[in-house]
C-alpha cells in the first residue's frame, strides 16, 4: 500500500478501512502494510519482529 500522501492511488485496492487510533498509529510508527495479496497484511516494525524470533 503507498500512501496517498506518498502518491498513492485512491483506489480500492490501495486502500484499508482502520479505525482512528490505527490509522494514526500507520502514520506515525513503523508499521506497514502490504496488499500484495489482496488483502492486507499488517507488517510490525523490525525491532517488534526481533522479539517474536526470540520468544
């Protein structure tokens, strides 16, 4: 997904319906979010992934 803000199209499948605090959470940390698939897949930042693989 680009962001609008970024040039990304205003189209269907460039977009994902979040509440207020998640959409504000995607634009001020480093989460993404991939619609490669189609359907989207919430991507953590790199230092929230490093914890997992140690668990």
């Amino acid at each position: 997904m680009v962001e609008w803000q970024h040039g990304g199209a205003t189209a269907l499948d460039n977009l994902v319906m979040l509440c207020c605090q998640h959409h504000d959470q995607i634009h001020s940390t480093e989460w993404r979010i991939d619609m490669s698939s189609g359907k989207p897949k919430f991507i953590p930042p790199p230092w929230m992934t490093d914890l997992w693989t140690q668990a």
